[in-house]
C-alpha cells in the first residue's frame, strides 16, 4: 500500500469529480497567494541563483593545475570552446559538474545521461543524428571504457557522415573497476592496478578513430604541449615510468578530438 494521509472508499464516479472539484479550487487559492508573493520571491530567488552560480564558478577553479586534472577544469575548457556555438551535449556531463558549469538556455541542450556503459556512443551518435544539418555543434564528452564496448558505432559515424566532437575522456580505466581495486588492495593488501586495461594499450580512442577513417584534429592539455610533448604517447609511457604514478579519475583527460 502506498503511503498517505486520509484513506476513504468510495464510488469514484463520485469520488473523482468532487476530489477534482476541491483541488482546483485549493490550486486556485494557491495560485493567487503565489501571484501576490511572486516579486519578492523572485528576488528571494534570483539572489540564491547568483550566489550559488558564483559559488560553483569559483569551486571550478579550485586545484586548476592538479594532474590529473579535475572534472570542473575539464567541463569548464570544452565551455571556452563551446559556449558560443549552438551546442548541444549528447550525455555524460562529468558527475554533474557540466550542470553546474554550463549555462543550460534552450531545452534541447541536454537530452539526458547514459543509460549505462556502451549506450554513450549509441546515444551520442542518435543525439547528433537527429541535430544534423541544424548548425549545432553536438558534443559528446566521451568515458574511455564505454567506448571500448562499442568500438564500432565509430564506423557508423563514418559512414553517415554524422558530425560531432567527441571529447575523449580516456582515463584508462573503468574507473568503478579502479576504485573497486583500490578498495579492495585496502582491505586486502594486495597491490592496486591488476584489473582490465589500466597498463595494456592507450590511447584507444585517437587510434579507433583513424582506424575508422574519421579524420580528426588532436588536442593535448596546453601545459603538455607546450612542454614539447608530441601528442600520442602517455606521459608516463614517454618519461619511461612503468604503472600509475597515483590513482585518479582523469588520468589522461583532456585530450579533444575533434570528428566533422
Ligand atoms: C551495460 C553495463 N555493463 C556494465 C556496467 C558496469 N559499469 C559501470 S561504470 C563501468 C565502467 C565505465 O568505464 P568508462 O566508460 O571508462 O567510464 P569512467 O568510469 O572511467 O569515467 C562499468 C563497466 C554498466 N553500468 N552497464
Ligand atoms: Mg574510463
């Protein structure tokens, strides 16, 4: 039985119009008393809005140069690139914090998150499907494993010629696996790292993509760039270190590639 108030048998044909008759007269009362206090609640509201937007901006810029990066830092770079295009964001928004970041205008902005692992591409691919030819840059921000099990759906973007920017967001791992070791190797003692993928080949993403024929532009963080690192090879893996130098969720992130 479901929760409630007041329990009453009755007939509904007689129930339903007088329950529906006392309710719009109570949604009546409430509308009018809600018209009546509606300018001070705005401000009242408005006054929240900006405190909280301004709070969360500021959160974002916490920890800036962390590495790996951090979620906010990752939501925030692809706004810079975005944020006055007519965009679209297919379905992972990083934790909420895209939410938070973004200024979501237009109800088409967002349809919605993942439904699980290997439904963003699927779901990414129909997003940008349906706004094709509309101007819209649609942009999937894309989780490295949920790739992995679909490595295909990048050949149907080829072959459709369905136009999106994907953000790869290759932390190499199925970062529930990650946290599920390091939990593990805790209570255990046993050493972190012997689960799917995290040290066997990088750089999936970059690499299915040219395979699949969809010529793209590669983006590394700046910071590396800058520092003459050529793009294509883990930092580690070029600084000649074996293994994950800490456990962290962004590994790799950052890199943009871009697929028109
Ligand atoms: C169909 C399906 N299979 C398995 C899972 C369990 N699962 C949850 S998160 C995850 C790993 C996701 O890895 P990735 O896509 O790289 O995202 P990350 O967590 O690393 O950001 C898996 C396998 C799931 N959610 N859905
Ligand atoms: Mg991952």
């Amino acid at each position: 039985m479901q929760p409630c108030s007041v329990r009453a048998l009755g007939d509904t044909a007689l129930g339903i119009p007088e329950l529906t008759r006392i309710c719009k007269a109570a949604h009546r009362r409430r509308r009018q008393a809600r018209k009546r206090a509606s300018p001070t609640r705005k401000v009242a509201i408005g006054k929240r809005h900006d405190e909280v937007w301004a709070k969360w901006q500021e959160e974002a810029r916490k920890n800036w140069d962390a590495s790996p990066i951090t979620f906010s830092r990752l939501a925030l770079e692809v706004w810079e690139v975005i944020k006055d295009e007519d965009w679209v964001l297919t379905a992972n928004n990083l934790k909420q914090q895209v939410r938070k970041l973004w200024d979501f205008d237009k109800p088409y902005r967002h349809p919605g998150v993942e439904l699980g692992t290997s439904t963003q591409i699927g779901i990414s691919l129909g997003v940008a499907l349906a706004h094709k030819g509309k101007g819209r840059v649609v942009v999937d921000i894309q989780p490295d494993g949920d790739l992995m099990f679909d490595a295909g759906a990048l050949w149907v973007a080829a072959k459709y010629q369905i136009p999106m920017l994907v953000v790869m967001h290759n932390n190499r791992a199925y970062y529930n696996d990650w946290e599920h070791q390091i939990r593990m190797a805790q209570a255990a003692r046993h050493r972190r790292g012997q689960g799917p993928y995290r040290h066997g080949p990088v750089r999936a993403g970059a690499r299915l993509r040219r395979a699949r024929a969809l010529h793209g532009l590669l983006r590394r963080r700046p910071d590396r760039q800058a520092a003459g690192h050529p793009p294509g090879a883990p930092a580690r893996a070029r600084r000649g270190e074996e293994g994950p130098a800490r456990a962290g969720r962004h590994d790799h992130a950052a890199p943009v590639g871009a697929m028109r």
